[in-house]
C-alpha cells in the first residue's frame, strides 16, 4: 500500500499534464537548439561579413546605454521618494510608474512627432519669435535617440524595484551609519545603495530584456540591431535558417544576462541580521532642497510620460473623426478578444502546473515549472521564428501526407493558432507568477485537510482552491491581456495575413507617415497599460504600510 501511495504521489495526472505543457512551451526552444545543428542558409555568409558586427555593435551599444540611464532615473527618483519629503512625492510614487503604460515604439514616433518641423515646439518657435528651424529640432532617429526612447520608458523597472528595496530597509543601519559619522550622502553610497544592489541589478535585468525584445524602436530609427535582422532575414531574404542562427545569438545575450545577474547576486545577504527592522523615517529637508527634488522628479514625469502623452491627445483629438468608425471597434474587439483568450489560456495552464507541484513537490517537477516559464526571458522574435519553423513542417506534413494536392493552403502556421501559440510561451511567466503567489498564501494545509477526507485532486481544485485565488487569477489575466495588448515583434511575424491588432495598426500607420492618425491605437494600449500599474502601486503601498 506504501508502494502504490508512493507512485502516486510522484507521478499523476498533473505531472502528466505539466510534462505536455512543458513539450508545447519548449518547443520553440528545442526547435532552435536543433536547427543549429543544420547547416547555415545562402544568407548567413554575406550577413556574417557586412552585417554581423554592426548588429553585435548596436545591440551591445543599447543595452549599455539604457542599463546606464535606466539605473540613473530610477535609482535617484526612488531614492528621493522613499526617503524625502517634498511636495508631490505622493502623487510621484505612482506617476513614475506611468511610463511602463507606454511602449517604446508608441513613445519613439511620438517624439519624432514632437520635434519635427510641424511639432508643436516649432510651430510655437515660428509662430511666438519667427525663429526658422530646417528639418527637425533634434535629430534623435539614431542610435543616441533610441537609447533615450528605450530609457525613459524602461527606467520604471529600476524604479519600482528599487524603490520597495529601499522602503524595506532597516532604519538601524543608516542610523549606525550616521553614529559613525556619515553623512546622509555617504550613507546612500556605502550603506543604502550595496543593500539595494539585487533589486537594482534585477530591474536593469529586466530592462534589458525588453531592449532585447524591441523591434519597433530600433526599425523604426533605422539601427539595425539582432532583432531586425531576424526580420530581414525571415522577410526580406527567406532564409529561415539564417533567421535562426540570428535568433541563437541573441538568446547568448539573454542567457548571459541572466548568468551575469545570478552570479552578482550569489550568496551574499543583504539584509540586517540583528532581526530589527524599524522603518525608514522619510528626512524633512530645506525649501531649497524641496524645490530641487520636486524639479527632478517632475522633469523626469514630464519627459517620460505627460509631455508625449498630451502629444497624443492633440493627435487624437485632431484624427478621430477620420479614424474611429466600425473598423476601428471591430480593431479593438478584436485585439482584446485575442488579449482575454491568451490570458484566461495562460492562468489554466499556470493552474495545471502549479497543481502539479503542489502534488508531486519534487525537484525534477519544479524543474518543469522553470522551464516553461523561461519564455518571458527570450525576444519575441526569437519565439516566433521558434513557433514558425515546426508549425511550417507541420503544415507540409499534413498537406503530403494526407491532404495531398486536394487541398491547398496552409492550417497552422500562418492562423489565429500560431500567434496564439506563440503568446503563450512568450507570457507564460507573466500569468504564473500571480498564480504562483496566490496558492503560496492560502498554503497547503487546506489542500491536505480536504484530501484527508477524501474529496479527489480536481474536485479540491474546483471547490476550494480555485475561489481562495479568484484574486490572483484576475491578476494574471490581467497581466497578460496588457502584454498582449502591446507585443509587436511576433505578432508581425505570426500574424495572419491582412489580421491587425491595435499594435500592428499604430506601427504600421506611423511607419507610414501616419503618426497623427496611429495615435487612436495607441491611446488606447496606453490607457489600458495604466490599469496594472495602479494596482501594482497599491501593492507596494501595502508592503510600505
């Protein structure tokens, strides 16, 4: 009896389930691991010579230059909120998050838009002291100007984890530090700051793989980085698996990101060890102190979010006659209907393998649970040229093998199916996460208690779990309905042909000298953006209080 309870609990149904979901999430993964095995495409010797190093140059170029701003912003902004009194910094802690809300390649066209020669600082030069400026006021379609798109939209990863490190640290060792004779600056660079180190370095982290993942940026710029060349590759020359060796480069950079965080973190704790934790106390300042760190952080506000946000209300308020008509509500029906489906998809899966760990809490299971959540980690071009390559030898299988030249066409690849698909190993970890926190609180002692009186694994599931977490399954839905909302990069690859979502449209008309009118779509991706940042933002609070 011992025997057969033991198999039980090391393999059932749900370690069944989570193996398949890890087989469908890998794919993409296996399929580039496998296809580096091949040999290069007819494309791969001239992009090695003329090409590779500048996408290695740029590539590198960037992540440098937003780790470095990205730390900048974020580490000073959350430094003076959580640790001054000034005017405003109640209304900062949650402005400076805004800018997530907007994506780098809304942000980029839009600031285009603002400096050109028909801007409104242009026209208000011309109009107010007839000052003549030819061409744009600041040329910033370059790899400096993607930089500071990629940076004031990106900054708030830094600033969110950075701020909650700095609101959990003890007051006892500042207060050690000033006995000692530091002064409040020195305390921040000796004490504050190495403590806070992890939290910052994650945020940069996490910044970095969204630089990694842009397209619509750089493309838009004209710097040609790893991901746009994926995209010539794919598009432009046909060669898929020139596209693939591109993608393998790239996940080097995401993997050695990662190693880089994960070794800088070690085991080194950074927390006090006398058990004391008395809150930090925020510090009363001088008028003139108070003046300069609201002037920070407003400037900071403005450049990153309500200066390029008023841009698009003028936009809107000047093209929607035009624009908003049947077509565009059956656009935003559309894309939220994809957005939903992704995210009630992702949070049962989530389900299942959270399930699957709580019932078989082995290594090898939790194994599982990492790896098909490390899709969040790797472009979105990479995925889909991942999700591309198997579903296109699928599809020639099927047309073969049994449709034979009866039918024509093609049935997965190129549908509704491989986006979808290519969705869920993307956000996978997205809609985990609040999943995962939300069975780490109710415990599992509920679960074992129901399982002693002998109610089934799907049935306790059902009836208690499932109601305790209602909270954290709308989260991760949530979560993933916002991400979907804003991808660009795979749902250019994946998308079925003539299918637009609101991304893709904005993308599309502004490439297209449409920027006014791509406003519309973008709008929208930011007010709904918005939604999870204040409910992070009361999380946060929460933990301060």
């Amino acid at each position: 009896m011992d025997i057969t309870k033991r198999k039980y609990y090391w393999w059932n149904k749900w370690t069944g389930f989570a193996l398949l979901i890890l087989l469908f999430v890998a794919t993409p993964l296996f399929t580039i691991l496998f296809k580096l095995f091949t040999s290069p495409g007819g494309s791969w010797s001239h992009i090695a010579n003329n090409l590779l190093f500048g996408y290695f140059q740029n590539t590198l170029l960037i992540l440098l230059g937003v780790a470095f701003s990205t730390f900048l912003l974020g580490v000073s902004t959350a430094w003076l909120v959580s640790n001054y009194e000034f005017p405003g910094r109640r209304y900062f802690e949650w402005l400076l998050i805004l800018p997530l809300g907007f994506p780098g390649y809304i942000m980029a066209y839009t600031y285009v838009g603002i400096l050109d020669y028909t801007g409104p600082i242009q026209t208000f030069l011309r109009n107010t002291f007839d000052i003549q400026v030819k061409g744009s006021l600041i040329d910033i379609m370059n790899l400096p100007g993607a930089i500071f798109i990629l940076s004031i939209t990106l900054f708030p990863y830094v600033f969110l984890i950075a701020r909650s490190s700095f609101l959990q640290q003890s007051k006892t060792m500042q207060e050690a530090s000033f006995l000692l004779g530091a002064n409040r600056t020195r305390t921040f660079f000796k004490v504050a700051l190495p403590m806070a180190r992890p939290a910052i370095v994650a945020g940069i982290a996490l910044a970095s793989m969204e630089v990694l993942n842009d397209y619509g940026t750089v493309k838009y710029f004209g710097v040609n980085t790893f991901t746009t060349g994926i995209f010539r590759a794919w598009f432009s020359m046909g060669d898929s698996t020139t596209a693939i060796y591109l993608a393998a480069i790239l996940m080097i950079f995401v993997f050695a990101i990662l190693y880089l965080e994960s070794i800088q973190r070690g085991n080194r704790q950074y927390s006090s060890v006398n058990g004391v934790n008395k809150p930090t106390v925020r510090v009363q300042v001088s008028t003139k102190n108070k003046i300069f760190y609201t002037t920070i952080c407003s400037l900071v506000f403005l450049i990153s979010f309500f200066i390029p946000f008023l841009q698009l209300l003028q936009w809107v308020s000047m093209t929607f006659m035009k624009v908003v008509n049947q077509d565009f509500f059956l656009l935003i029906f559309r894309s939220f209907a994809l957005a939903a489906l992704v995210g009630i998809l992702i949070v049962i899966l989530s389900v299942i393998l959270l399930y699957a760990l709580r019932l078989s809490p082995f290594k090898w299971v939790k194994s599982i649970t990492k790896i098909a959540t490390l899709g969040y980690a790797i472009p979105g071009a990479v995925i889909a040229v991942g999700v591309m390559i198997p579903l296109l030898a699928f599809d020639k299988w099927l047309y073969d093998a049994i449709f034979s030249s009866r039918v024509a066409g093609l049935f997965l690849s190129g549908t509704l199916f491989a986006l979808t698909f290519a969705y869920l190993v993307r956000f996978m970890a997205v809609g985990y996460n609040p999943v995962e926190a939300g069975f780490q609180k109710i415990g599992i002692h509920i679960n074992e208690a129901s399982r002693l009186l002998g109610i089934r694994s799907t049935k306790t599931l059902l009836r208690i779990d499932l109601p305790l977490i209602k909270s954290s399954l709308f989260s991760g839905i949530l979560l993933v309905f916002v991400d979907v909302l804003k991808e660009l990069p795979l749902t250019l690859i994946l998308r079925p042909f003539n299918y637009q979502t609101l991304a893709t449209k904005a993308f599309d008309m502004a490439t297209n000298e449409m920027i006014a009118e791509s406003a519309n779509a973008a709008l929208i991706i930011i007010l709904t953006g918005i939604i999870p940042i204040i409910f992070l933002n009361k999380m946060i609070k929460k933990r301060e209080l």
